[in-house]
C-alpha cells in the first residue's frame, strides 16, 4: 500500500492584486489602521470617523465629516487655480484643455482615492 501524498499547499494562494480591494490591502500593511501608532504615546488608534459617506441613490461618496468638507473644498480650489493658471499662458481654448485636463484626471483620481480609503465602501443604492 502506497503512502497518501499529503498536499504542499496549506492555504490558498494569495488573490492577484486587481482582485484585492485598496482596503484589503491597507489592512495587510497596516493592522493597526490607517493612521498607525503614535509614537510619542506608544498607543495604536484606528480612523473612527468617516469622511465621506455614500449616497443614498446612485454610486459615490458626500462628505460627513468636517474633514471630508475640507478634502473637497481644497479639491476645488486645486482644479481652479490650476485652470487658471494654465488659462493665463495659453494663446488657445485647445491649449487649455491640453494643459488642463490631465492635471483634472489626477486631482479627481486622488480625491476618489481619499473617499475610498476614508468612506464607506461606495456600491449602486438605490435609496435603503
């Protein structure tokens, strides 16, 4: 009789990457939260408040904090000051937008990182 072949792999091998959320993996690098430990008290404190909520129809986030009012606002005040700026040297309307609209992709794509990272998970509602 022939010894049972024990199998190599005790657990399942780690989801790629894409598959994981950016939560899942904030928790692998930081299991004391998203905000660490503080080293002048030694003590570990997670993010109890949320910034952004999501809405309550529709897919995205609302501020719910004063921080993430303040997220938002400097948000704003990013993408008008970088319109103007560029609009002042500029010497057309496609030259704006050339300048303008990768800088508007970066600025939106990090406040849709912030909500994610600081907000309630955002999936479609519809109203509950």
């Amino acid at each position: 009789m022939e010894p049972q072949q024990e199998t190599l792999y005790a657990e399942r091998a780690p989801e790629p990457w894409w598959r994981n959320g950016i939560r899942a993996r904030l928790k692998i690098a930081f299991p004391q939260g998203i905000e660490g430990s503080s080293p002048s008290h030694g003590t570990t404190h997670s993010m109890k408040t949320l910034w952004f909520r999501a809405k309550r129809y529709g897919y995205g986030w609302t501020p719910a904090s004063w921080q993430g009012w303040l997220a938002l606002l400097l948000y704003v005040i990013a993408v008008v000051a970088t319109f103007r700026s560029i609009d002042v040297h500029s010497h057309s309307v496609s030259d704006t937008l050339i300048g303008f609209v990768p800088l508007w992709i970066l600025y939106s794509f990090l406040l849709v990182l912030l909500c994610s990272l600081t907000g309630e998970k955002a999936t479609w509602r519809r109203g509950k």
